[in-house]
C-alpha cells in the first residue's frame, strides 16, 4: 500500500513480492556480475569485505600485477 501523504511514501510488501522483488535482484546481480560475485554481493558487509579481501590475496598468490589501474573490459 502506498500513502499520497506529503512525507516519504510508506510500502508494504507482501513475503510473495518480497520473494519476488529478491529474485530479481538476484538473476541481475548474476547476469551483471556472474554468480560467485552475485553470491559475494548478497553477504552481510562483513563477510563480503572478508571475501573480497580473500579474493586479493589469492590473485596476489598468483602473481597477479596489482599495480596496473583497472580498465575493465580487457580488450
């Protein structure tokens, strides 16, 4: 239900849209980002900033060159 009152409108969902509205979060943070970062992304901040940490030291471990800047797509 949403209010016409002047002040921020309030929204009530019911758990089916809920569910609904979590789902399509999900499927584009999977079609974004692929699953693993999608899976990364839905953490509590604490854990997705430990994941992500993880993520670095590995890619360091493997020799990846940190110092370049990200450009993102690689051509």
């Amino acid at each position: 239900m949403i209010t016409d009152s002047p002040s921020a409108p309030i929204v009530t969902l019911t758990a089916k849209q809920r569910r609904n509205l979590t789902k399509i979060m999900r499927d584009y943070h999977v079609r974004a980002f692929g699953e693993e970062l999608a899976r990364i992304n839905f953490l509590p901040e604490p854990l997705r900033k430990q994941a992500v940490a993880e993520m670095i030291d590995h890619a360091r471990h493997k020799g990846v060159d940190l110092t370049r800047p990200a450009l993102g797509v690689t051509p």
